[in-house]
C-alpha cells in the first residue's frame, strides 16, 4: 500500500503540479491551456484523497508512514504557491491531514514552517509571449537551411524512399471518423467532467447531451478478480491497461475502479466509445480480453444509476465498497 501511494504521488500530483506551479517560480513558460487542465487533474487527486482520509487518520496504517511523506511533500509547493482558502475549502479531511503531517516534528525539521498561501499565485505577465518568440526564432534557420535540402535528396535516394512510401501505403481512414455527426462532443464531455462537480453538474451535462445513436456504453468485468490480492499490483493493472489505450483515446472515454479491501480485491470499469460497437483498435489491446464485456442500456434505471456512481466514484456501486480509480480521458 505503501508502494501504491508513492506511485499515486508520483504519476497524479507531480506532474500536474509541476505544470501549474513551475511557471510561476520561472522553471517552463506559461501555457494557459496545460495550466487549466493541470488545475482539473489537482482537483481530481485532492478530491480522491480527501475521500480516502474521510475515515482515515493517515494513509496506511495508524501512524505516519513513508505514504504520507511522499504525498505531502508533492503537495507541498501548492498549498504554499496556489491552494489559497477558497480552493481548499471543500478538502476538510485532506486539510488536516496535510496539517498534522508539518507540524509534526520531523516534518518541521526539514521544511521548517510551512505557510498556506493567502492569495492563488500566478505565472508572471510575459512568460507565455517570450516562449513563442523563442520558438518562432528557432523556426527561422531551420526554414533557411531547407533550400539546400535537393541535393541531399540526390545522394540518399533510399531514405527518401524508406520514409515517404510506407507511410500512405499503410495510412486507413478509422471507420468512426465518417460517423455522421453526433450532438456529443467527447472531448468537451472530457473538459466537463474535469473542471465541474461529477454530481450534479457534469452528470446533468452528460444526459442532456448523450446520444445513443453515436456512441455507447460498455460495462467490464474482470475476469481474474480472485488474483487480485495486492492494493499495489491492481492499481498497476489498471495503469498498465490505461496506458496501451493511446490509440483509442480520441473516441473513448472509461472509468475504471477497485473494489474491496486486501486480500479481496474487485476490478470493475465502464467505458464510453463512438460508435455502437467496441472499436478496432480497442480490441487489439491485449488486456481487453481479460474482461467480460456488456453493452449497458442506458434507459433502464438500474444501469443508467450505476453509470453515473461508476462516473462519480460514490453512490450504491452494485453493493461494492469503493476503493480507488483511474478516469481514461
């Protein structure tokens, strides 16, 4: 479990802590639009955490364990540069966690005093301006050299060859980009559910827009949950499968969860794709055949409840206890 929560640390909250805050201390230019999907993936993760700590005094048994160092430590930099009053408000449980972890003794001997910020930093005025104009300077020479270019064309032919002729031969148009047009648009679907409140808000926008002629919903069980002993092996599972999934990322979107406590572990998810059928190129992936896979039907009560809980990680679950999840967006 210890393990588990490095890794958690390491993959949901550096990274896009990194990219909120490293613009502010001067590390990386600004870049608005990373800089606000990096806000939506720190809500997700504090929104996790605080759940977890709702019955829970530290992460992993009952005292403080490397778990606790770890994660506060990576938040660290943003309850001191951006996690002003407001926005840790509804965090009550994380808060004091957080809290108790720098006032402790050994905390405060390498951190010293930490301070809350008061007022959300932001990245100073002309960072973003001075990046583009760095980069629109690299551009030029390369342009300038290009002219030269056909006479290297004359003396490696076969590389020319080698790079231009696979490439059309084996390029297919997808199936799912000549759909007709469908009223949900999954990439704003996406942009939703990261930056509004799951219930009601983005659950709200979900059914007005849903469109079950252009998409569906596919519910997946995991056939070898009697394997699933370790906290740490599972999660891994679930990181692994997200991972071979790039292919598929433009036309789908999933939730996938934990259920239960060691040594009795349940893997359950639910994904959304273009289409009426499981895509190509998802069923290529190896671990999809590790699931048992149903198409759900939205109009009946039951499945559409248990969409949205699997969506919002809380409510009934089918009678499971929640764990943890990962959202494929």
């Amino acid at each position: 479990m210890i393990d588990n929560w490095i890794e958690y640390a390491s993959t949901e909250i550096e990274l896009p802590a990194a990219v909120w805050v490293w613009p502010i201390l001067g590390y990386i230019p600004n870049n608005s639009v990373a800089t606000n999907k990096a806000k939506a993936d720190i809500r997700k993760s504090l929104e996790f955490l605080n759940k977890t700590l709702l019955t829970r005094t530290f992460l992993v048994g009952e005292r403080i364990s490397l778990a606790d160092i770890v994660v506060a430590v990576s938040l660290l930099r943003l309850y001191e540069r951006v996690l002003d009053a407001p926005f840790r408000k509804p965090f009550g449980n994380l808060n004091r966690w957080f809290l108790t972890c720098i006032n402790q003794p050994e905390f405060k001997a390498v951190l010293g005093d930490v301070k809350l910020s008061e007022k959300m930093e932001v990245a100073p005025e002309g960072a973003a301006p001075s990046g583009a104009e760095g980069k629109k300077e690299e551009k030029k020479p390369k342009k300038e050299e290009k002219k030269p270019a056909p006479k290297k064309k004359e003396a490696e032919p076969e590389e020319e060859e080698e790079n231009y002729d696979d490439e059309p031969k084996n390029k297919k148009p997808n199936p799912l980009d000549s759909l007709p047009p469908s009223k949900l648009n999954l990439e704003e679907w996406k942009r939703v559910y990261s930056n509004e409140p799951t219930r009601p808000n983005a659950l709200a926008w979900w059914w007005d827009h849903y469109d079950p002629e252009g998409y569906s919903i596919w519910f997946g069980d995991y056939k070898y949950n009697h394997e699933c002993e370790k906290l740490f092996m599972t999660a891994n599972l679930l990181g692994g499968f997200i991972q071979r999934l790039d292919k598929v990322r433009k036309y789908a979107f999933g939730s996938l969860m934990i259920f239960g406590d060691e040594p009795k572990l349940e893997v359950y998810c639910v994904f959304v794709f273009r289409g009426k059928e499981l895509p190509a190129e998802f069923l290529l992936v190896d671990d999809v055949e590790h699931y048992e896979w149903k198409q759900a039907n939205p109009n009946d009560a039951g499945q559409r409840a248990l969409i949205e809980d699997y969506f919002a990680w809380d409510g009934a679950l089918g009678g499971r206890k929640f764990n943890q999840g990962k959202i494929f967006k």
